[in-house]
C-alpha cells in the first residue's frame, strides 16, 4: 500500500465485509426468534425475497414482513445456522456486493419436525 487512501479502502472493505456477515447471522437469531419487526429490519426498502424453485417472491420490506407473519403462523421452534460466506464486493460501486451462504435449518412446520 503506497498510501493512506489505500489504506482507508481496505479497510472499508474489511468493514463492509463483516457487516454483511453479521447480517447473516442477525437474520438467523431473528428468524428463530420469530422477531417480525427484526426480520424486516434485515432486508432494505427494495429488496426482493424469493425461493430458487418459484415458490414465493415478495419485493419490499413490508411484503417481505407480511411473508414471514403469515409463514411464522405454522411454524415451531427453529434453529437456522450460517457456516460460510464468500462474498464479493464490487469494486466498481462501493454500494454493492454479492455472495452466497452455505447454511441449514432445522424447523418444525405444522408440528412436523423438517
């Protein structure tokens, strides 16, 4: 590093990193806590929740909150866990980032342990 701006840019991104991280797993305490108003509060004004197979796509943090409160209303106890994270942020725009999340959940739906 030839100087301080590099410096405050690794940095930055460090941050930034580690941010993205602890959402992960605030999202997973809020999930198992059934903490409606939390899960929102994990998703920004225009995100976008959906399931790979089509299942159910929702766009918006209140949608994604009406989402969870009907989808809590059959479910048990659960325990969602994070266990790694690549992520990528985009060099070209310090607002975005990608990645993925290798996880698992163990719930129960309808009295029925999954």
């Amino acid at each position: 590093m030839n100087n301080d701006h590099e410096l405050i840019e690794q940095v930055r991104k460090l941050s930034d990193e580690a941010a993205i991280r602890q959402l992960v797993q605030q999202y997973c305490f809020v999930i198992d806590d059934h903490d409606i108003d939390g899960i929102a509060q994990c998703f920004c004004e225009d995100s976008r929740y959906r399931s790979e197979d089509g299942v159910f796509d929702v766009q918006g943090r209140d949608a994604i909150a009406s989402y969870f409160r009907q989808r809590m209303a059959s479910l048990g106890p659960s325990t969602h866990v994070a266990h790694g994270h690549v992520v990528t942020l985009d060099d070209a725009d310090p607002d975005r980032a990608v990645g993925r999340v290798s996880s698992h959940a163990e719930v129960v739906g309808d009295g029925v342990p999954m």
